[in-house]
C-alpha cells in the first residue's frame, strides 16, 4: 500500500493536522506493538520506538480539544489513513507476517 496522496497536498488547519498526526502515530503503535511484529524487529529498539511513539500521541491528545471534529465532509483524511493502515495489515496477514512482508512494510 503506497501512502494517500491526498494527505501529501491538502492544506490543513494546525488542528487538523495534529488530529492526521495523532491517527498516523496511533496506528504505527498500533501495528508495531503487536505480537506478530516482536520476532522481526530488535527489541530494545523496538521498544525505543513504541515509547518515543506514545510519548508523541500522549502530547497530541493534549493538543486537541475532546470533542473537535476536525474533518467534515466527504474528503475526510483521516478515512484514507484508516484504508491505509487496514491495507497495510491485510498484506501482513496475508503474507503470515513474514520477515519479507515486514521489509516490505518498512
């Protein structure tokens, strides 16, 4: 799955954009805590990763007010970065998660 190229040249508001951040980083950790996604990745690293990774979305959750709706209409990115993620995870699966799906996905 190749990254939405709508998301590349949309023009966000600063609130939009930390709502797209904020889903982007929640599904990485997501994706890269996982049990499948231990066995091909170094741990120490790893977990580097997933710590930087939720000190990150604990800071944009911060950000953005409870109840903000930061997209509305038919052209919401936040729906191409969920495709995105879900297409990303269905290539693991159907691959079993193999270290050749992992390079791939990296």
């Amino acid at each position: 799955p190749f990254f939405p190229a709508s998301l590349l040249h949309h023009n966000l508001q600063p609130h939009q954009a930390a709502a797209t951040a904020l889903r982007i980083l929640q599904h990485l950790f997501h994706t890269l805590s996982s049990n499948s996604t231990r066995q091909h990745w170094p741990g120490q690293a790893r977990n580097h990763l997933l710590n930087k990774l939720q000190h990150h979305i604990h800071h944009l959750e911060q950000c953005l007010p409870d109840n903000a709706t930061p997209f509305k209409g038919p052209r919401n990115p936040l729906l191409a970065i969920n495709k995105y993620f879900r297409d990303i995870h269905l290539f693991l699966h159907a691959h079993n998660h193999s270290a050749c799906a992992w390079d791939h996905v990296r």
